[in-house]
C-alpha cells in the first residue's frame, strides 16, 4: 500500500531509505551521501558543509577555528568569550551616570539594601542593650514562688534573694537546727533552674 499519508507517519526510515534522502558530500570528487554536518569556520557561524563520515573525520581532525589569526587577536577573542562577545563597563563608566554624575537605581535596590541594613543594625544594638528574656512557664512560675519572688524579677534581684534566703535558712545560722533543710534545698533548686535556663 502506497500513500503519502501512511509514508509521513513512518516512525523510523529505513537505513536505505535515509542514504537515498542525503544530499551528496560535498568534498571534491566524494560520491558517497552527506550526512555529517562540519561548520564552515570563523565568519560563517550557523553554516555547515555536508560531509560523509569520512571525510567529516577527516576535516575534524584538521579543523582550526583560529586559523589565521595572530596571537594577540586569539588571546582578545578568548577574553571576549568570557562575557559572550558583549560589550561591558566598568562600575560608573556607563554613558548615563556618567553624564549625570549620579547613579539612577530605578529599582530601589539600593535604597533597600541601605533600609534592611539599618534594620538589622538597630536590632543588633536593641538586642545587646536589652537581652531577651527567657519566656516565663509554668517551671519558672513555681521557681519564683519558691524564692519568694515575682515575675518580672531581674537577674540582680534573683541573686540577691538566693543569697539571702541561702543564709537565713543554713542550719549553720540556726544553731545546727535542720527544720528548714528541705526548704533551703528547695530554693537550691529553684536556682539551679534559674541559671539553666537563662535568668540569671
């Protein structure tokens, strides 16, 4: 069955029917189908010459994109490849800033940067000066009624009212009377848990 319908839909041609679609290569006096692409060369960018494998090998092996060029256009065209053959300025050099004297940031990048940086500042300082406070839960609750104290009781205070209560309820200064051990043990641990978790 022959139709031109069928024959557009074939997934794969067959290896004798793609020879026959080739044009031939076009190496002087090669007969053979060209089916290998070889770039042309400098200048000629998105052109290739069709080639048998062969002779692509052939002109592989030999090809020099530089060829003709003196050292120092060589070492100019690799410092162009660098940034894709595009011109570039140095910072202030553009035409417009440089006419200005001002830099335009249409953007306001820099104005944001300049703001987040002031921000992060201001933070750093407010926090050195005024250390956050660990969050006051129910284990804190129970440490400042065990020494007698609020919540809002500063670090000074804290130690003050250990000491205090550390020497009043000692059985030391109660003439050897042990009554108020469990207390002071009590107090020991408050403290202990103040200074674990940030308040002292």
């Amino acid at each position: 069955m022959s139709s031109s319908l069928f024959d557009s839909i074939r997934m794969k041609p067959t290896r004798s029917s793609a020879a026959k679609e080739a044009p031939k290569c076009e190496h002087p006096g090669c007969t053979e189908p060209g089916a290998h692409k070889a770039p042309k060369g400098r200048n000629f960018e998105g052109q290739y010459l069709l080639l048998c494998i062969k002779h692509v090998q052939e002109y592989n092996k030999s090809f020099n994109y530089f060829n003709g060029m003196d050292d120092d256009k060589v070492r100019a065209y690799q410092k162009d490849s660098l940034t894709g053959h595009r011109p570039t300025w140095n910072m202030g050099v553009e035409a417009k800033a440089v006419e200005s004297g001002v830099y335009v940031d249409t953007l306001e990048i820099l104005k944001k940067a300049a703001r987040s940086r002031t921000a992060r500042v201001r933070a750093t300082v407010s926090a050195s000066a005024d250390p956050k406070r660990p969050v006051v839960g129910n284990a804190a609750r129970k440490a400042f009624e065990t020494m007698g104290l609020d919540e809002t009781s500063d670090k000074a205070a804290i130690r003050t009212k250990y000491k205090e209560l550390v020497k009043r309820l000692h059985p030391d200064a109660n003439a050897g009377d042990r009554s108020n051990e469990a207390r002071m043990m009590a107090v020991i641990e408050a403290y202990n848990y103040f200074k674990t978790t940030g308040f002292v």
